[in-house]
C-alpha cells in the first residue's frame, strides 16, 4: 500500500491524529477492531504501557501511548474498523 501512496497520493495526503481517526470511524458508524500490522516491538511496548488491555482497541489509550512512545513509522497505523457503533 505504502509504494501506491507514494506514486499516487502523496499530493493528496492527509494526516490525522488517532483520536480524529476514532471521532470519524465513530461517526460513520463503525466501532474499533485494533491496529493491523504492528510491529513487535510496538505491540510489546503498548502491551507494557497498558497491561491490563486485553484488545487494542481503544483509540483515547492508543494516542496516549503514542504521544509518550510516537510510532517508529511516523504515526503511519493500519486501523481496522468493522460495522456496529463503537465508543468514542
């Protein structure tokens, strides 16, 4: 995906926070599965912040660890959502 973004959409390219990104999948009406792709080393580290989260999908708490361990791929997550109103 990310060679595609490169040639394709770099023009167009948007950032947002995570927690934007939550307000717009809440919005839409989808909930929060988690983040798809996570290295392990950020998958450890999350899990270590937030021991006792079974599931990350809690996007307040993603960001929160964000902003205290930002990502090694400059904010760039793969967010899964599926259908069914989630919590902001």
């Amino acid at each position: 995906m990310s060679e595609f973004r490169d040639q394709f959409l770099h023009a167009h390219e948007v950032g947002f926070t995570l927690l934007e990104l939550a307000n717009m999948i809440w919005k839409a009406g989808l909930r929060v599965v988690g983040l798809y792709d996570l290295d392990a080393e950020a998958d450890a580290a999350f899990r270590n912040f937030f021991p006792d989260l079974l599931s990350m999908n809690d996007m307040g708490k993603l960001a929160a660890f964000d902003r205290e361990y930002p990502s090694p791929s400059d904010g760039m997550y793969q967010v899964l959502a599926q259908e069914g109103q989630g919590q902001l």
